[in-house]
C-alpha cells in the first residue's frame, strides 16, 4: 500500500493505491485478504466498525464440514444434498458443490492459523448437530464459533501486516467503462476523504438484515451497502426476498431486542414451549422438533404468536433448564452470560423469551460462482454480501464456512487479476462524482432527520415484509417506500464534535431505502411460500418458480434458470416435507 495526499483534491483527502481493495473486515473479508497477501500482492482491508467488532463475532452455533471425525459416514456430496434440499431447491448447485468440497480445506486453514476448536478426549474436532444436517458436522468453539473465527483471522492478518483501516466508510466504488478502479470514503471520526485506487475490489460489507425492526444485527451494520455500492456500480441483486428469520431472538430490552440466543440451546437439547406450556413443535415437525430447519421454527414460533398462544410480550418459551448445570456452562456458555448480562436471568433455572427476528441476507449481489465475480469487471463479492449457495433456506454453520472457502477463492483470484492488469483504469469524472455525492450531503440542511427515515423504513419492512407477507402489504409497502424516499430528499446532516456519524447513517439511509425496494419487489414477484418465504394469498410451493429472482432499478425482477443438481447429489436428496407448515 502507497499512501499521499493527491495535488488539487479537497484538503485532507488521502491517496490510498494498493493492488487489491477489500471492502469489510468481518470474516470473509479477512480471509480474503490474507489470501490475496498470502498470494505476494498488496492488499488493503477497509471496515466501518474495528476489525475485532466486526458482525462475524457474533456468530454462536458452529461451523459446517464433512470431516467425519464423529459420523464416519459422512461426505461432502451428503453436505452438498443437504444444502441444495434445505435451500427448497433455489442454491446454485455448483455454488453448493465447491463449499462443500472445500470446506474441510477451510477448516486446515483454520487451524494453521491457529483457531481453537472443541475437541474429542482423543484430538478429533468435536462436532454435534445443527437442524436439518444428516449428519454431525458442526465443528464449534463452544457457542462463540464466530468470535474466535474473526480473532484468529485477526490474527493471522496482522502477523501478515495487512493494512486494515478501521472506521473508514465507503461511499461509492469508482467505474470506468464497465471496470472498477477503486472506491471512494471518508474516516468517520474526523471526515478524512479516501481515495483508494486498485487492480481488484472485494466487496465484503454484509447484508440487509438490519432494515427490519427485530434484528439481530447491531445499529450501523448490514444496511445493505453491498446492495447500493454494487447496484450503483452497474451490479445486480439476486433474491433479495429470500431473508431468513432466525427462530429465536431475545425481546427486551428494548436496545438490545433481536440478539440472538444460538441455535446450540437447541442443539444441545433446549425446548419450546408456548404461553400454555405446550411443546408447539409437535404440530409443525414432529419428526425433529426442536432440531427442524430455521424457517420451519421461525414459523413455527410466528404461528403460535399469531394465533394467540404467545407471551403477554409476543414470544415464546426457550427452556434449557432442564439440562445439566455443567452441559450450559460449557456449551452454552456466551448464552449464559448474555442472559445474566441483559436481564438478570439463570437460564440454569428459568425459560428465556424469544421471538424470530431478522437474521440473514440468504441473497445478495449476483456473482459467477466459480469465482464469485460480479457484472462489474474486477469487482468481486463475497459472504453475507454475495448470492448463491443458500436459496430460501440456509443451513446453520453454512455462513461461516461460505465465507472460509469463497474467501480463499476470492483473494486469490483478485490477486490473480491485479498481477496481470497491463493498464490501470482512471477516470476523473468519477473520483468528482464521488467527492461532489458526499460535498451534497454535508450542505443538505432539511427538515428530515436520516435516523427518523431509517426507522420508518424498519417499520415498513416489519409490517408488510415480514415472517408472512401478502400482495396488499407488499404493495402498501411500496407506497409507503415511495413517501419515504421523497421525503429523502429534505434530509439535513449535521456533524459535530463526536464525528461524522450524521454522514454515514445518511448513506446507510441510501442503501436500506435501495434494499427494501429490491425486496418488496422481488417479494411480491416470488407468489408462492417457499422456505423462508412465506406468502399468506399463495400458500403453495409452485414449480414454475423454482428460480432465482434477479433485480436491478432498471429492468425490476427477472427471473433466471438454476442449473441441475448433479446426479451424486440429487440421490442422496430426499423429498423437503411440509407437513404442518403452517401459512398464517
């Protein structure tokens, strides 16, 4: 990395040139970036929260490879099976196919580093059940798997000494005919323009997840930046309706509603009940219970609440109380403290309440997914951000190991690209649209407050996109969209001493408002209930629909073909029942 500040530009812009940019240094954005270091290029990481707070540490559960060290029997064709059958058949089957071969490779690299993962008395990783998986091949570190995971690349970035600009925002890629050249940002403690210029952009910025009201992302992440950076740059977003709801967030208090409880609680054995005591996932997956997949739980729960059966507060019961002292203490044991922390509750000794909250982008940005590359040439996406491997349903521990192989993939392939550019794109005329986008913004002196419009966009999204959507919400949906973006456009960003945060929740603005456009529309386009999506007015699954439903401002929902699964794959598959998935 080259830094300066560049003759002519506005006094205190920094000059950043580096081979290959990434864009978020949670876990697939670092692992690329070690790649692409590991590969002899330069590399520079940027992250608008620090590196050790990135939205992978709060990843519990675990984990997903076919290692085989409890279940003998288990193979990366059973995981691929798995995968593309819980997805409801929308995941890309080549997608699926290269995670689930690479994904033991993902766990070596792990440990090269140096991650600390449970073990058996004997050495072997431990690994337990998540729903769903046919299988035992959740590796973990007790229920803090993603904490450790973002330690360790941490780590082994900085032995690698990779420069990571912590609380630094971009706010639009740089384009020229058709090919990225670098993005364009500001610090927000001080406002310090950035002007990075590189080879190879890696878009790792999260997802969208955060503009619902219930979430289990924290204030200023996953606001759908790789939505609008991608779209703006000439990208597309695939099946961004498909947002999976995880079964049991917390709810209260009220600034910490949507933190999840892990799904290891019921791994390891925890039950839920509902305000009359009764064990509600007999009516809905009698077979697994309590082990079913997150859409089918997350619906479960919704149901029960709907339907009257819920707490005085709107959940349900997650009880492990019933299970050894010692079992919660050392598999649950961030779960534990959580509870002690927020409320003062001994899950040792009483139920937690919970309800499904907003969790996963299980679409994103379009990408090729030998190589995970965008619409845009040199630029790249990867994790929450990118598309592909989930479909309507995504199996715990899968994120994790996304992000471990597509990032290994991924920086070697920018690496690749930025050793054999022969001409580096520039273009003026874009580094001045960037600069004059953000000048704009700091003159804007409306009445609108960006914090109020990001609520009212949250609570749109919450009322008409929800658990169980319908074609009169979706629609009341995007009319109440179209009143908010106009009244965007009043909006006043004052800075002040504490910095530029103002600044940055107007481009955080920006994006949700782009996100929930993208999802309502293709929403309302996807008319059937399939996995997380569930629609009230067509509560069928419909074949005709077996597609992914690809999005853009300029044409809307198109939909485009999935390959066919490979014959290995497909017979290890069975049949995805629904029996006792209830609609509403």
């Amino acid at each position: 990395m080259t830094e300066k500040r560049t003759p002519g530009s506005p006094r205190g812009e920094r000059l950043v040139t580096t081979a290959v940019l990434v864009i978020g240094t949670g876990g697939s954005g670092l692992r690329a970036a070690i790649e692409a270091a590991e590969q002899g290029v330069d590399v520079v990481a940027v992250g608008k929260r620090p590196r050790q707070d990135a939205h992978t540490s709060l990843a519990a559960g675990g984990i997903n490879a076919a290692l085989g060290t409890m279940d003998p029997a288990d193979t990366w064709q059973q995981h691929a099976a798995d995968t593309i059958k819980e997805s409801y058949l929308l995941a890309d089957p080549r997608t699926v196919q290269i995670v689930a071969q690479g994904a033991e490779e993902g766990i070596r690299d792990l440990e090269r580093y140096g991650m600390n993962f449970a073990r058996e008395a004997d050495g072997r990783i431990s690994q337990r059940f998540f729903g769903a998986h046919t299988f035992r091949r959740t590796a973990f570190a007790g229920d803090y798997t993603g904490l450790e995971i973002q330690r360790t690349l941490v780590d082994r970035a900085e032995e690698l000494r990779i420069p990571i600009l912590d609380t630094v925002y971009i706010t639009r890629l740089l384009v020229d005919d058709g090919t990225v050249f670098g993005a364009y940002g500001f610090d927000l403690l001080d406002g310090t323009r950035y002007l990075i210029r590189a080879d190879a952009v890696i878009l790792a910025a999260g997802g969208h997840n955060r503009i619902w009201r219930r979430t289990s992302s924290r204030r200023d992440e996953n606001t759908g930046d790789s939505f609008r950076l991608a779209v703006e740059a000439g990208g597309r977003i695939r099946d961004p309706e498909l947002v999976q709801f995880h079964p049991s967030g917390i709810i209260e208090p009220e600034d910490a509603a949507g933190t999840l409880i892990s799904e290891a609680a019921r791994g390891e054995g925890g039950v839920l009940r509902n305000a009359l005591g009764e064990r509600f996932m007999e009516r809905y997956d009698p077979e697994r219970m309590e082990l079913s997949t997150r859409d089918r739980v997350a619906l479960a729960a919704f149901t029960e609440i709907a339907e009257g059966r819920g707490t005085p507060r709107g959940g349900v019961w997650l009880d492990v109380s019933h299970l050894p002292r010692e079992t919660i203490m050392s598999r649950l044991p961030r779960v534990y403290q959580t509870m002690l922390e927020l409320q003062m509750r001994d899950i040792t000794k009483e139920p937690m309440e919970i309800a499904p909250t907003a969790h996963y982008s299980m679409g994103g940005v379009w990408v090729h997914p030998e190589d995970h590359r965008t619409d845009v040439d040199g630029l790249y996406a990867i994790g929450e951000a990118s598309s592909g491997l989930h479909g309507a349903n995504r199996l715990g521990g899968n994120s994790l190991i996304e992000l471990l192989v597509f990032g290994r993939i991924v920086g070697r392939a920018a690496a690749s690209r930025a050793r054999d550019i022969e001409a580096p794109r520039r273009s003026a005329a874009a580094v001045e649209q960037a600069r004059s986008e953000i000048d704009a913004l700091l003159a804007a002196d409306g009445p609108e407050n960006v914090r109020a419009l990001q609520r009212a966009i949250r609570d749109t999204m919450t009322a008409h996109a929800g658990v169980v959507r319908d074609e009169e919400g979706l629609r009341a949906g995007l009319a109440e969209l179209d009143a908010i973006e106009a009244r965007m456009r009043a909006v006043g960003i004052h800075p002040d001493l504490a910095g530029f945060q103002d600044l940055a929740h107007a481009f955080d603005l920006r994006s949700s408002a782009l996100a929930a456009r993208a999802t309502l529309e293709a929403a309302l386009e996807r008319r059937e209930t399939r996995g997380c999506h569930n629609r009230r007015d067509y509560p069928e699954l419909d074949p005709a629909l077996q597609v992914n439903l690809v999005w853009s401002p300029g044409t809307g929902v198109v939909r485009e073909a999935i390959p066919p699964v490979p014959e290995e794959i497909a017979a290890l598959m069975r049949e995805v029942d629904t029996t006792g998935k209830l609609v509403e």
